[in-house]
C-alpha cells in the first residue's frame, strides 16, 4: 500500500513520533515502509501535525502528489517544508527536566545539570524513536539553526501550566541562532551520551 491519510479505524494505534494513541475517527497519516519481518509492507501512523514535523520528506512528498489536492492540509504542508528547510528541527524530541547530571550537551558539550530543561534529539530510524543523546533547552536554537516554536517543544511533552511558562519565557530569552552550513550538518555521531 502507498502512503496515505486516512481515518484511524480505532484507538488503538499510537502515533510512532508523539507515542500518543490516535483517536478513532481522526485523520492520520500512514506511511509504507518495508516490514521487518516478512515480505511486503507494513504501516507506521502518526498525526498529522506529527508527521509534517518528524517525518517531513515523504509527508510534504504526499501531500504533493494528492490528486485532487486539500487546500486545508496547507498549513500542514508548510511545516513539512520549514522542517526540511532546517532537518535538525526533525531530531528534536521530549522536552523534560534531566534526571541527573550525566548527560553532556550535543551543541555546547557542556554538562547538563540536574533538573534543567533539555530536549532528547530523536530523529525517527526505520519506525523508531532513535536516541541521540540532548541538548540544553537554551542550545536548541543553536542545535537546530532556529529557534524553535514553543508549540513544536511541547508537542511531545505533558507541561503543567508554571513549567509552560517557564519555557515560553527560556524560548523568547533565546537569540536568534545563526542559520547552519550544509558543512556543519551532518558530521555529528549518534551515540547517546547519558541520561
């Protein structure tokens, strides 16, 4: 089966990017990728705000190809082509509060003290949230080469309203990061480096 969106069936599936079950009746998008195990295909879900942000290639590439296209997938479609215009924005998973001070920053190279906020840098590998290790909250901007939005920083994470704003206010401390070179991009391991 091509890559499509559709109605999810039931509840049961969750979303590959967000870990959040999606809802029956809701739009998803399903994405055809060689399945492990067997011959053929199998199906990886997510939401569609999800998959314009974590899985932007071959969802801004469907969107395209709709016939006849959805204007209302638009703004959809946008995100998608902003990820792509900065990719590093794809890797950046769970905002959260480190659990210790084991963690070394993968921007600043910094240690990252306990309880202060950070992002997992999780880029999807064949369906799977990788581990890439984290960055500082304030690096992200950096990280990425722009500075990203709060709603993409919390779309992955349960904030209560005090720690919200918290963050709204790190993010609009945070300078406008000078954008990345091509050259800078992608020569960065992939090994975690703590928790």
């Amino acid at each position: 089966m091509p890559d499509r969106i559709e109605l999810a069936t039931s509840g049961r599936a969750r979303c590959r990017a967000c870990r959040r079950a999606i809802a029956k009746g809701v739009e998803r998008y399903a994405e055809a990728v060689p399945n492990p195990a067997a011959e053929g295909e199998s199906q990886h879900y997510y939401h569609l705000e999800c998959a314009a942000e974590r899985r932007a290639k071959p969802f801004a590439a469907h969107l395209s190809a709709l016939d006849p296209p959805r204007p209302e997938l638009a703004p959809l479609g946008d995100s998608a082509r902003f990820t792509l215009e900065h990719h590093r924005l794809e890797r950046l998973g769970v905002l959260e509060r480190a659990k210790s001070a084991r963690a070394t920053c993968r921007q600043c190279r910094e240690p990252i003290e306990k309880d202060a906020w950070r992002v997992a840098l999780q880029p999807i590998e064949e369906g799977r949230l990788a581990a890439w290790g984290f960055v500082h909250l304030k690096c992200a901007g950096a990280y990425a080469g722009i500075k990203p939005s709060l709603e993409r920083l919390t779309r992955y994470t349960d904030l209560e309203p005090s720690d919200r704003e918290q963050v709204a206010a790190m993010l609009d401390a945070m300078p406008i990061p000078e954008p990345r070179g091509p050259e800078e991009d992608d020569a960065e391991g992939q090994a975690s480096d703590g928790s």
